[in-house]
C-alpha cells in the first residue's frame, strides 16, 4: 500500500453547493459551460470542453486562518458525480495530460503552514508524493495545485 491517499471534495460537500447555490464566503454559485478541462474536484476528471456544465465557486481547503490560507475559484460538475475513489493513486487523466495540468505540490505543517513546494514537471507524481511523505517528516499533508492557474486541485494525506 501507498503512504498517501488522495482527496477529492466529497459528494456531500458538492450536493451542498448545488442545493444552496452559495458558498462557504457567502458568494453566489454561477454555472458556466466549461471553457477548460478543469477538472471537477469531486470526480478528479477532466470536463469535456464546451459540452460539461461546470459550476464555478469560491474555496479554501484550509481550516485554520493564517497567511497561507489560500482560496480561488474552482469546478465542480453542475450535475451529480461519482466521488474519485482509487485515492491510492493519482487521478490517471490528470497525471498524463501534462499540457492542461500543469502541477505543483505544496507541502503544509500540522499547522497549515506552507513549508514545500515543489513543481512535478516531467517527474511521476505517484513517485514523487511517496518521496515527499519518505523524506519531508514536517510535511503533514500536500495539495496538489495546477501550476499555471495556481487553483486547487485536491489535497493529498500521509496513510
């Protein structure tokens, strides 16, 4: 087994969005039709361009206020999906399209203190979370994060 699991935003935190159309900064939800491949943060798939609605929201994947507290806008599909479930391994679709996901790995503290980074390029990303987890004993967990958009992707626990 792995020493990381990947996770995605769950259902009940999707259906929450949908139902209140509001979130969690009291901004409303607005749908759009999917300009980019994204991807959905529950279902850690690509969008299919200019056919998937995706709802567009405000999200921080932190609980603690401090000056790392990042938030930024990200997708989730308009209708219900399938929460990713092969959490031992690295959403394949995103891992093999380098071009559309370009990713970074931020490493955080117990408290939520940014103390990594390290940008994935042509490396494994499976290979290289597993070295970060090996080596970086202070890294609590990682997010990964499109290195472009600098958006969140999911965010990634030791096990």
């Amino acid at each position: 087994m792995k020493n990381f699991k990947i996770v995605p935003l769950s259902k009940e935190f999707a259906r929450q969005i949908r139902e209140t159309k509001s979130d969690n900064f009291g901004n409303q939800v607005y749908e759009q039709l999917a300009t980019g491949k994204g991807p959905c943060r529950v279902s850690l798939k690509p969008f299919n361009v200019n056919q998937d609605i995706r709802l567009v929201f405000a999200y921080s994947p932190f609980s603690e206020r401090n000056a790392f507290n990042q938030s930024g806008p990200i997708f989730i599909h308009k209708n219900e999906v399938e929460q990713y479930s092969d959490i031992y391994n690295f959403p394949a679709e995103i891992k093999a399209d380098k071009e559309n996901f370009p990713l970074s790995l931020i490493g955080y503290s117990k408290e939520q203190k940014m103390i990594f980074t390290k940008l994935v390029g042509n490396d494994d990303i499976d290979l290289l979370i597993a070295e970060i987890f090996e080596t970086k004993c202070d890294v609590e967990y990682l997010h990964a994060r499109n290195s472009e958009a600098c958006c969140f992707i999911c965010k990634i626990e030791r096990v």
